[in-house]
C-alpha cells in the first residue's frame, strides 16, 4: 500500500525564492501545455455533418480535430530549453511530471465525458491554484538517489539543501517527492511503498457510531464525545480579519498581507480540527474491532434549500437562515473528512469499518424494532410509544447502525435481546 509522509520546510530566503520561481515556471509550462492542446483542437477542428434523410445534422458525439498527446509535448522540452534558459534550472523529471499532470486533466475530462457526467474543462492555473511541484522518481540512479533526507536536510536536486522537521521515519520505499506550498509555509510530501500492516485481533468489540453537532459522536455504548466547534470559536476574530481585508484596496501591499492573515487564521482552524479527528479515529481503532457508520450524503446535506414562490409569483420564507446556519455546523465537524480518516487508520491495522443506510436510524426503537413518530432535531429524547423504551436519540441511533452493521434486523435483535448486549 501506499503512505504518505508530510514535513515541514524551513528554507532560507534565496532557497524561497529559488522555490517559487520553480513553482512560477512549473504553472507557465502547464497554462502553456494546455493552451497548445486546446488551440491544436480549435484550430483543425470540423463540424461534422450527416445527411438524415434530406435534412443536414450536425453530429456532435464524433470528435473532432488534432489532439496532442504526452509525448508529443515531452519532446519540446529540449527545445523550450534552448529558447528559455531559466527553464534549465528546473529538474527535468519535475517539468516532465508537469506535462503528465496536463495529460492526465485532458483524460479525466473525456472519461467524464463518456460517462455522461457534467465534464468540466481542465482550465489555466493561477497563483493561488497551483501550489506544488513533484519528484516523480526519487529512488537511487547510478547509484545516487535523486532526493534524499540527510543530517536534518532534504536534498533537492538544482535547489539544493533545505531545512526539514523530520518529526518520523520514512518506511518503505520511497517513490515520488511533492513540494507544497501552503501560504508561506512549503512542505516535503514523500510517498513510500510500504507493506499493509495486518495485527492479529486483539478484541471481538464492534462499535456503532452516530455522528451529530449537539454532541460530535455518539457510540451504541452510550458514551460521547463533544463537539469542538473550532469554527464556531473563532468565528469573531476571522471576521475581524475578512472585514479588514474587504476595506483594502485592491492588489495594494497592504491587501496581500491582510489576505495573509487571514488564510493563516482558516489554517488555524483546519489544523486544530485535523488534530481532534486524528486522535479520536486512533481511540476508536485501537479500542474495536468493528465500527460502523451512516453512509452520509455530505453534498446533499449541506444543499441550500430551494425558493418558494406563491400564486402571484412573489418569494415566501424558506428556512434559508436557518439552514445555512446549520450547513455551517454540519461542515465545521467535519464529519466525512472523520470517517475517511478512521478508514485509513483501519485498513493499516486491520480493522473492520462498515457504512450503512441511515434511514429511519433515529425512528425506529433500538428495542423492539418498531417504527415511531417522526422527530424534528429538536427532540433529543427517544420515547418507544410500543414498549416504553427511553433513551437518548443518538444512542438509539448508534444502536440501530450498529445492528444494521452486523446485518442483524432490528426486529430479531429485540427478540434474542442483542440490545442489553450491545449496551452492557
């Protein structure tokens, strides 16, 4: 399997400059890489036309027109070199890597076409879009490994030795080596090929997980865990910073270091949030044996509501506020980044992890398996109007995902009494 290694780089102020610069040619060469494409195509394109019957039809399934494949590009490079000699100092693998980044954008975007998906042109990068550079072959040549980490330092070949927080050992082999930029920060992201680490079970626990905002997750045992709300937080000092950054003037110094601030301050918060997911995916993977989820739809949940209109066509309350409010909520747990999160820490450790259907979770009673009255959000309590049961709504939701988990139903674990099990 493959693993990646991220660490921090602390370069000097002419090794920074030596990085952007790199980075600044990487994006003309794909900006100028995908234009040749696109005008290659434009350029020796033909409407193609077929007779139905007497009538001329216009035939937009059959492409048309030159396409401009890796190799041709590839081949250019000496060429660009001759013509640009600052392209010379930029690694040659690394602006390889950059025309296979054009190649692989065009491919995608005919599969998606293919597939009848809405495609999406592969477009022209700007400063803020394209922020890393690749390595893509790092293992030993003629006896000498093109990137190394050595003495604190990472060895990057016409850069030259950077600074690095190396805070773990690589494992593996190492493949390929990507320069971040994140704001002002760069980073080394080392992918290895290591072997898929399977340990012996250490526990038969299996565990139901229903992940909420009042509380962040709720297990079948009844226990929980607070939801952090990092953006909730730090929402008014974020806000001071935006508004400061709307009464800059445009492209002005002051503007860019304003932008600065605040890019830092999401960063903040995306990082506090990273750290809270890894530490509780890590309890739950060392503690169970099988954990299970809802299966959630995150691009649906946070879907804005749609407008209502009445007879004389004028808009009616729709609940937008309340919803976006919500969807900010939603977003600020950061509940698919969690699961995906514990599904990597599981397969490295050889734990079990299953998604399920979350209909009707919060309805149906963890006890006898029946189906109860709708609850809005609000009611926090489940009450079972069949046989009296109490419990907490989550609980009796992380119950019933933890049954469906084990594809048990819920009307036979009311009968075999697996629900004094599954909460002891």
């Amino acid at each position: 399997m493959m693993k990646a290694f991220k660490y921090r780089l602390y370069p000097t102020r002419k090794q920074t400059e030596k990085l952007q610069t790199t980075l600044d040619l990487c994006r003309e060469l794909y900006n100028a890489a995908l234009l040749e494409r696109r005008e290659a195509w434009r350029m020796t394109a033909k409407v193609p036309v077929e007779m139905v019957g007497n009538v001329a039809v216009i035939n937009y399934a059959k492409p048309t027109g030159t396409s401009i494949s890796y190799e041709d590009q590839s081949a250019q490079l000496p060429e660009i070199k001759e013509s640009r000699p600052e392209y010379r100092e930029v690694y040659s693998q690394v602006l390889q890597d950059v025309l296979k980044r054009v190649d692989k954008a065009f491919k995608a975007y005919f599969k998606r076409c293919k597939e009848g998906k809405t495609p999406g042109f592969p477009r022209f990068q700007g400063y803020d879009r394209y922020d890393s550079f690749t390595y893509p072959q790092i293992e030993k040549l003629k006896g000498k490994p093109t990137v190394a980490i050595e003495n604190g330092k990472v060895i990057l070949p016409k850069i030259g030795h950077i600074k690095v927080k190396q805070h773990r050992p690589l494992e593996g082999k190492a493949k390929t080596c990507t320069i971040k930029r994140e704001g002002n920060c760069w980073y080394a992201v080392v992918t290895c090929e290591v072997e898929a680490l399977v340990k012996l079970p250490y526990t038969d626990l299996p565990i139901g997980i229903d992940m909420g905002l009042k509380h962040f997750m709720t297990d079948s045992n009844g226990d929980t865990v607070d939801n952090p709300r990092f953006f909730r937080k730090s929402h008014g000092r974020l806000k001071k910073k935006q508004q400061r950054l709307s009464k800059r003037r445009n492209k002005s110094h002051r503007r860019k270091r304003s932008a600065q601030l605040v890019g830092k301050a999401h960063k903040t918060i995306r990082n506090q949030r990273r750290d809270f997911h890894h530490k509780e995916a890590r309890i739950l993977v060392d503690t169970f044996e099988t954990i299970v989820f809802e299966d959630l739809s995150m691009h649906h949940m946070v879907k804005r509501p749609k407008a209502k209109q009445d007879e004389n066509g004028r808009y009616l309350p729709n609940g937008a506020a309340a919803k976006g409010g919500l969807n900010k909520s939603i977003l600020d747990a950061g509940w698919g980044a969690f699961i995906e999160l514990v599904k990597h820490k599981a397969e490295c450790a050889g734990v079990t992890v299953y998604e399920v259907d979350p209909r009707k979770t919060s309805q149906m009673c963890s006890a006898c398996g029946e189906e109860g009255e709708h609850k809005d959000l609000s009611v926090r309590t489940h009450i079972c109007i069949h046989c009296g049961v109490v419990l907490d709504r989550d609980h009796n939701a992380a119950v019933n995902i933890l049954n469906r988990g084990l594809g048990r139903s819920l009307r036979e674990t009311a009968s075999s009494g697996t629900f004094q099990e599954a909460t002891a």
